[in-house]
C-alpha cells in the first residue's frame, strides 16, 4: 500500500531538487531547483519511482511550501463542495477563518482570498510534480516497455486529475504539460482555451496503460482513470460517452486490490471507517491513502482538522467547522413508503435533534451527528457542547471522524496538539462505486432508458434499506469498531432502533412516467448518499448547464438562504448573502497567480466574470 510515511521520508531526503523546489516558489509555472541533486541523479527507474510517489503525495492538498494553513485545500473539498453549497455551514464562529466566510456566502469580492489560493497552488505544484516524471522518464535508460508504460500512466492519470479538480473549480484554467518548466519559465501558459481535451487525453493514456492491479494499494489502476474520464464526460454532458465506460466499469471494474467493484460489504458506514481492514474496500474506486503514527508527524488527513466537534468529551478539542446544514438533515426525511419529501422536506418541524419524530432514512444518522443520537462509540452527541457558536446549527460532521476506541492509534498520537485530538488515518473516498450506479443512472435519463435508472437508483438504496442490521441502535447495543455498526449484548432484551428510519424503493414504472421526476429522484439520492463528502457545489454547477433537464443552481441556493436566514446558520449573521447568477457557479481565480501571471505586461491569466 502507498503509505503517507514514504510521503515524508522518502520525497525530502532523495529528492530535494525535483520535489520539494517546487513548493518553494509562489508562481505556478516557476519552480526553480534549490536542492543539491541534479535531474541526472534522477534519471534512472528508481528515482523516477520515487518523483511519482512525491506526484501522489498532492492528492491530500497537503504539502506545498507556499500554500497558507491548507484548510482550503484538503482532498475532501469541504469547504468548496459541501460548505459552498446546502450541505453545510461554515462553523465555529462567525469571524473564524473569515475567508471561508466570504466564499460560503458567495462573496464577488474574493480574488484575493486565501483559500481558492492554498487550492490553486497545491493544484498546480501537483501538476508540476506529474510532468517532472514525464520529463525524467525521457532522460532514464533502464526502465524496460512495461513499466515505462505504467510509470507514465500514472504520471498522465495524477496530471489529468489535478487539472480536472482545477477545471472544476475555475473553469477558465491553463493546461501545463510536461514542456513548461523551469527551463523555460518564461513561458507562461494563458487561460483562454477549453482544456477538456487535454484532460480527457491523460484519462484515455491512463486507461489504455495502466494495469488492472497495480504494485501497490491505493496507486491508480485502469479502472479508476476509466473511471475519471468518465466523471469528465459527466461533467461535459457527454451522456452517450460516459456510459460506454460506466457500463464496462460496473461489469468488469476493480479496484487496486483486484476486487470487483460492489458496496462496502461491512455496511454503509465502513467507508468512513479508518480500519485498515474497512479502508481500499470493493466501494473504492479510487480513495486518498491516510497513514498515522508512523514516524512522520502530522501526516493523516489534514485537510479535514478543523472538522471536529468543538469539544474535549468527544473526538477533537477544536474546531466545529463543516457542521451540516439544517437543509440537508431536512433532506433525510421520508413519507410512509420511505421516499424523499421534495417539495415538503423543509417545512417545519425541522430535524434538531433525536425529539423530532417523523420518519427519516437511516442515512440521516451516518452523515451528520445529531443530539440525542449514538455518535459512534463516543455516546449520545450533547448538542450545543460540540456546537461551538449558536450560528453554528445543532449538527457535527461525522464521516470524517474516528471512534474512541480507535483514538491513539487510528488518529495520531506523534503531536501536541492535532495529532492526539484531530488527524485521523481515515482514507477520503474520490470516487465510490455508489458514484457509478448513480452516474449510469442519470445518463439513462438523458437517453431515454429511465426503468434501467430506477433499478440503479433502487440498488443504492436497498445497500441500506435491505440491511437493518447497520443501521444506528441507541439501547441494548454495543458499537463495533471494525465495521462501524451496532451489535447485540448477550443476555439483553433486543436491540432498540435511534430513530424511527425507514427506507423504500421507487416504485415500477415512476421513472418512465415522469422523467423529469426521475432525474431529481437521482439527483436527490446523489445528495442523500454522498453527503459531505465534497460533491454537492460541483454537482449543482454541472446540473445547472444540463440542457434537457436543467435544475437552476442560483434559484435552489437562493431560496437555501433566504430560509437558512431565520435558522440558526451563517446566513442569519450574513443578511446579504445572495448567490450571483453566471458569477458563483464557478470560484475566483487568485489574484496572487492573475498578478505574477501577468508581471511581465503579458496578459495571460484573465479573472473570472464578475470577481474583483
């Protein structure tokens, strides 16, 4: 398995020219060497393997000299996909990291905030880290046909991935391959074509050269560059393309152990579990590797660290940013057949805690920690005590987090201060086999097959629905840490449910009554399975280009605030947030790179519409 501890070790004692120069100057295109290796010491299949190991080392965000605190740029994406958008409100207090504050209330006046930053620079020293293998490759003598091949693979399938979270982000980016160097740094790359041909060709290379089971756990194989090309067909609306390559991977995909893809088989909740034995299961399609307690400090991951309840009587001691939205535990409710509420869901009486007695799907409880109910094997979840601020809702983020029992050794006891309370070795899922069926379903909307859709929307649900057995019991029960569910105790009287939780299937034939119904049935379950994990902003952006069944990103988030604003939420301390139509749907590309960009009187990077 990659491990975050050759992250730390390897990288800075074998390659301080080629890898952590690049951290070290604030340009994305200029990375001057202030290491003593040269490039020929690197030439070779040994130092080229390790270059690539320094290339994965980015997809935690973490690790670039020049970034800031790195908040903003953890692999999660909390703050642009789920804080950004209805999943979550920022946190903590009102004034804390105030430039989330800006971005969360979509702010216009956010060029020079530093969180879209920290995310840009990580990108793109990421995007360089790719290319210095590439170019290296070019220079080594003993790498045989085959590895060579999958050497680059991988190199292209990381390159490809960086620019698609860039793409995702901005839009309007520059496509940097392997020829923009420090060598000829003078030569900087603008931001004025469509690079999704660029990034759709590193997935396709990827695809065609990677193996099916790679050397290690966790490094990419040929189903997760299939994978993301197809998650950029999506993005394109290339519904026709996407699933070709969705149909293939859910019939023969599997992941870097060579297991089949299919749900997680210890439950639901087991993806969010750091055991070694939960984590790179067959939901995994490809996920970010977190190590702790290896030698290396605060490895782990990082980006999620202010994610905690705010309070030293459960995981954390700091910092209750990421608290789900009122919006979305609404979002969890159901009628008497188990279906979503969606037109109804967020009328009053609202979910705030376990006294709220309507019906709701047990994922409700796997997502966010809600007073009153089992929060893992840390007890009942106290409310305003993990709460930091009263604009904060009631809620905790919870799929990040680590059980009590696994404290010390799943979460980090190598510093004084996050390591024992706040980094975990929780693995952060890119992309699940959840992702596929529901991605498959929506482009059998799109081309008119909306019964194949239902059968895929009603497989996700069924993955819970169909087993009550891990679903969250509050009495009689004991929590089990290697599967993160709830068992009997000998001898007690049976086991009592948390909550009154049911879950149903869309019936026979609702789809192709109604597709327009059908498309936000998927789009809904989207949003109730995959919940903080990073999606819903990118997923409200690319739905709200769809041309046949268009869902208007600024009306849903709009109305999202203007009730947000009489909740106990950000919006109540944020009066004029609004969210810009053709501004918001897409983040402000930093000013720091826009003005060293273009230092030279040469205008190569051009702001988004609409920032200053």
């Amino acid at each position: 398995m990659i491990q975050r501890t050759k992250y730390r070790f390897i990288i800075p004692g074998f390659l301080l020219l080629a890898v952590v120069s690049y951290s070290c100057s604030h340009n994305f295109l200029e990375k001057p060497p202030l290491g003593a290796l040269q490039q020929s010491q690197l030439s070779n299949k040994a130092g080229v393997q390790s270059l690539l190991i320094g290339a994965y080392s980015l997809l935690d965000g973490e690790g670039s000299a020049t970034q800031g605190n790195q908040y903003g740029s953890g692999a999660s994406n909390w703050v642009y996909g789920s804080v950004c958008a209805d999943d979550a409100y920022k946190g903590s207090t009102p004034s804390d990291q105030g430039d989330i504050a800006l971005i969360s209330t979509w702010s216009t006046a956010t060029a020079a905030n530093s969180y879209p930053e920290q995310k840009w620079v990580s990108l793109y020293d990421g995007i360089q880290r790719a290319n210095d293998v590439i170019r290296t490759m070019a220079l080594a003598t003993d790498i045989d046909a085959t590895s060579h091949g999958q050497l680059m693979g991988e190199a292209r399938f990381l390159r490809g991935f960086f620019h698609f979270e860039a793409k995702k982000m901005w839009k309007n980016v520059p496509y940097v391959d392997e020829s923009i160097s420090a060598a000829n740094k003078n030569i900087n790359v603008p931001n004025n074509k469509d690079i999704w041909p660029n990034i759709e060709a590193d997935f396709k290379f990827s695809m065609d050269s990677l193996a099916v089971i790679p050397t290690d756990i966790g490094r990419a194989n040929k189903y997760a560059a299939e994978a993301f090309l197809a998650k950029c067909f999506m993005f394109q609306h290339k519904y026709d393309s996407a699933l070709t390559l969705l149909n293939d991977l859910l019939t023969n995909g599997v992941n870097s152990k060579g297991v089949k893809y299919d749900f997680n088989p210890g439950g639901y909740a087991n993806n969010f579990n750091p055991v070694a034995s939960a984590k790179n299961s067959s939901e995994s399609v490809f996920s970010v590797q977190m190590s702790v307690n290896d030698g290396s400090g605060t490895n782990g991951n990082y980006g999620d660290v202010l994610n905690f309840p705010n309070d030293g009587s459960g995981p954390g001691g700091c910092c209750g940013f990421d608290n789900p939205s009122i919006n979305l535990a609404n979002a969890y409710k159901v009628d008497a057949n188990g279906l979503p509420l969606f037109t109804t869901y967020n009328n009053d009486p609202s979910i705030k805690d376990n006294t709220y007695a309507g019906t709701v799907d047990p994922r409700l409880d796997f997502v966010l920690g809600r007073p009153g109910i089992p929060y893992l094997d840390w007890g009942l979840h106290p409310g305003s005590l993990w709460v930091r601020d009263g604009t904060d809702g009631y809620f905790s983020p919870k799929k990040n987090v680590y059980a009590k029992s696994q404290k010390g050794t799943l979460s980090s006891n190598e510093t004084s201060f996050w390591g024992p309370t706040q980094i975990d070795a929780n693995n952060v899922n890119l992309i699940r086999y959840s992702d596929l069926l529901l991605w498959a379903a929506e482009c059998e909307v799109e081309i008119g097959n909306p019964e194949t859709a239902r059968t895929y929307v009603n497989k996700v649900r069924d993955r819970v629905g169909s087993h009550p057995e891990t679903w969250i019991y509050s009495a009689n029960a004991s929590f089990d840490p290697a599967t993160y569910t709830y068992k009997p105790i000998a001898g007690a009287p049976p086991m009592v449910l948390a909550a009154n939780y049911k879950i149903g299937d869309y019936p026979p034939g609702s789809f192709a009554a109604d597709k327009n119904y059908a498309m936000n049935a998927i789009r809904w379950e989207r949003r109730l399975e995959l919940a903080e994990e990073g999606h819903r902003f990118f997923d409200l952006a690319r739905w709200d280009s769809d041309t046949q069944y268009p869902q208007d990103m600024s009306v849903l988030l709009n109305a999202y605030q203007a009730v947000e604003k009489t909740r106990p939420s950000i919006f109540s301390v944020n009066p004029g947030a609004t969210f810009h139509k053709g501004i918001n749907e897409i983040f402000p590309i930093p000013q720091t790179e826009i003005d060293l960009e273009n230092a030279t009187g040469t205008k190569n990077l051009v702001q988004n519409p609409g920032y200053n």
